[in-house]
C-alpha cells in the first residue's frame, strides 16, 4: 500500500464566472431512511468573486449563521495565469472566508475576507474556522504566512458599520509558523477555558513528523507560540502527521495522527495512533491510547471528537475488512485502560483528494459526517450514525451527492458538517453545482 499525502485540496479544476446569485431554493426530497425522512436543498452555488470550490466544512454561530472558507475564487489572482509567475492552470482566485445568514425564507452570502494568497498567485488553503472566545473567527491557512509554512489568522467585523455588504472584516495574522524548529502546516485551533490556542500540525518539529502547539495571549492582540510537542513516527511506536486535537475540562490534549504507531500500513509509515497529551509540573507528557490495527480497524484516521463522557469519535480512511475504513469509538476503561469499539465499515471508498473529516454529535448523541468519495454516485456522501440498544449503532445515509439533475446538489463533499438545535444539518460540497465551483447544502428532518 503506498502511502498518500495528508488529505487536503489545494487543486481544482474549471473556470471562474462573475459575482454570484447568492439566494438559491433548489429542492430535492430524499427517500426515507430507516429513521426519519428528510428534504436536501441547496442554499448556495459558488461562482467566482463569493468564493469557489469550498474546502473547509462550515460552523454555526449561536444565532444559526454559517461560515466557512474557500480555496479559490474573491479576488481572482491566484490560478488560471491571471498574475505573473502563477504558473497558469485551475481556478481564479486566492479564497475566501464566506458566511451565510438566513433572510426569512431564503440565504444570503457575504465573503468577509478576500486572501491574498502567496506573492498574489496561490493560493493558501484555508482550513476549518473556529470561533473563539471573544466571537471572532480563528482559522489556520495551510500555506502561507513568512515562511510559507501557514498562518493561524484572526477575522472580526470593524469597529463601525461597513459601508456595503461585501465590505471586509478586519484580518489579523496571529503566528507565522514552520521558523526553526516549529510547527508547519497547522491544523484546526482549540480553545481551553483560560483563552489559550491549541492545534497540532502535519509537519514540524523536531522530528519533522508533525507537532502540536500552544498560543498563549501576550497583550494588545498578540501571542507566545511554543511547540509542547513533536511526534516521533512509528519506529518509536509513536505517531506521525498531526490531525487535529480536542480538548477536555482539565486542559488535557487528545488527536489523532495519520500515520505512525506501526508499520503495518502505507509502506512501514503506519497506520495512525490516538493520543493524549497531559499537563504536569516538568511539562507535557504523551500517552498513546491506541494504535490502529490495518486489518481490523483501518487506518490513516482523521481528526476526532470527543463527547461529555470522554469518549473520542473518528473515521478512518483505509484499512479494515472492506480497506474502505471504519468510523470508530474509543472508551475509557478503567485503569488507564482504552478500548476501541468499531461502529461501521465503510463497504465503498470514501476519500478521493480530501479526508476523512471530523464528525459532530447532536444533543440525543447521534453522529453526522461527511464524505469526499463513495455514496451511490462516488461523488460522497452525508451520513449519520444513531446509537441504539445494547451498544447498536444504526448508520443512515442521508444524501448521495450527483443525485440531482446535472450534479446541481454538489459533488465531493467536505467536511464537517454543522447541526443546529432543530436537527438541521448545513454543509458544503466542492465541485459541481450551477458552474463547478461547489455548493452549501442544508439537509432539513421532516
């Protein structure tokens, strides 16, 4: 098995038209699923100068607002040979970050920041947004930043009223990372309840295998960065390739890597661990909870979540009896003792060029995902997983993307999605829709 890059798109395809529509009402009605039937309606198509080819999943706001990010599109320098030294092929545009706001019936979409990109022609591949305490959006680029190593970033509204809808929020870089012996290419960011920044990156470290960081707020808008941690690789049984991190009430760390902890999977690279990183008097202390096993329980894993019993959920993308992945729990038993319960095998492929994705969990502990690939067209999928009795879990494909006239409802999802209180799942799709350059979606339960 020979081992892929870390999931992350930063190529597409097709050309970029002018300004979009931004109210959308297209329909379809999905068969019932085992639990509940549901209408699937796209509320957004990206065209161009409003963003293209989102690539970042979407968050809500306690108000039921979405925003998320693209990976082109805005201000149409990047790509397609628009500026010098681009190098000339795929979309326009640098990105942007978008949000979406229902206006009675309908949704409206503002991009409230237009990147820059790399010297004005590429792009920095925007990752998932967090909103932190202070409500603003955090967010990492991938890319970019001094070293071109990505930037974690700060977007907030001005200080008065824009003077039109499409007026930019103000953009404060927060680190530059990947100088030395940091952290490059960061992940999504955490927060613990003092206001410090957490996430863990793909390379970086000592090692270079990934590492994970901490921001500490210095005053007048400015940060301390340290990396507290630096992943070893699989011939130390540790991991390799950070994917994300969560955090818990005592400050204490858990994530995943997409390689590491063996040498069973990707050509000795291994098959990816679950860890915990603890806080002490002399420093941070790693624990790995789990190594995952190729044959039973998949491997590469992406970023998890972890619910308020201090269980942690994820997906793996490869590996397993169908080597399509698994979606996963991991317990705590007792003693300092973990065990790993697989949900679901994944009968079809689910990545093609992104994931897999961080699940979410409603109130009533049901889970929702994504998918890049697979689903009955190949073109990914929305799914849930219900608990039942006795430990049963029960997964529900929601909706199939290409299942619309002329792919209109999107194709190759990204992830995560969002679940308001109501049980509406919002999400984006990266190609397909009116002119190729993706969609949002909402799935409503009826």
């Amino acid at each position: 098995m020979n081992r892929p890059a870390p999931s992350q798109s930063d190529v597409a395809r097709g050309p970029v038209l002018g300004l979009a529509v931004v109210v959308v009402a297209t329909l379809c009605v999905l068969p019932a699923s085992p639990t509940a039937a549901q209408t699937f309606s796209v509320i957004h198509n990206f065209t161009g100068n409003d963003g293209y080819r989102p690539d970042s999943g979407v968050i809500l706001d306690r108000g039921g607002t979405i925003y998320g990010a693209t990976a082109f599109g805005g201000n149409l320098r990047c790509g397609s040979g628009r500026d010098p030294g681009s190098g000339g092929g795929g979309p326009a545009g640098c990105g942007v970050v978008f949000r979406l706001k229902k206006q009675g019936n309908s949704w409206v979409e503002t991009p409230l920041w237009d990147f820059t990109g790399i010297n004005g022609s590429y792009t920095t591949t925007p990752g998932e947004l967090t909103i932190g305490p202070n409500g603003s959006l955090y967010g990492p680029e991938l890319l970019g930043g001094n070293e071109e190593g990505g930037r974690v970033y700060n977007l907030r509204p001005g200080s008065s009223a824009p003077s039109s809808v499409i007026a930019p929020w103000n953009y404060a870089p927060v680190w530059d990372f990947c100088n030395g012996n940091d952290a490059c290419y960061p992940n999504k960011v955490v927060f613990d309840a003092a206001g410090n920044m957490y996430g863990s990156s793909t390379y970086g470290g000592n090692s270079n295998l990934g590492a994970v960081w901490e921001m500490t707020p210095a005053g007048n808008g400015t940060w301390n960065e340290s990396v507290i941690y630096g992943f070893l690789g699989p011939l130390y049984g540790d991991g390799d390739r950070g994917r994300g991190v969560a955090l818990d009430a005592q400050g204490n760390i858990y994530g995943t890597t997409y390689y590491g902890g063996n040498t069973e999977c990707f050509d000795n690279y291994g098959c990816g661990v679950v860890y915990e990183l603890t806080h002490t008097s002399s420093g941070w202390t790693e624990t790995i909870l789990h190594v995952f096993q190729q044959n039973s329980e998949g491997g590469a894993p992406g970023p998890l979540m972890r619910d308020s019993a201090g269980n942690l959920y994820g997906v793996t993308s490869t590996g397993a009896v169908s080597n399509n992945g698994t979606i996963w729990k991991l317990s705590p038993s007792g003693g300092g003792n973990w065990t790993l319960t697989i949900l679901y095998t994944f009968p079809y492929q689910t990545v093609d060029d992104g994931g897999p994705y961080r699940l979410v969990m409603d109130s009533a502990g049901v889970l929702y995902g994504i998918n890049n690939w697979g689903g009955a067209n190949n073109l990914g999928n929305v799914f849930k997983l219900v608990p039942g009795s006795n430990g049963n879990w029960t997964y529900v494909d929601l909706h199939d993307f290409g299942s619309m006239t002329g792919n209109a409802d999107g194709c190759l999802g990204k992830g995560p999605v969002a679940v308001d209180s109501s049980g509406n799942i919002y999400g984006v799709a990266e190609e397909c829709g009116s002119i190729d350059g993706g969609t949002a979606w909402e799935i409503t339960p009826q």
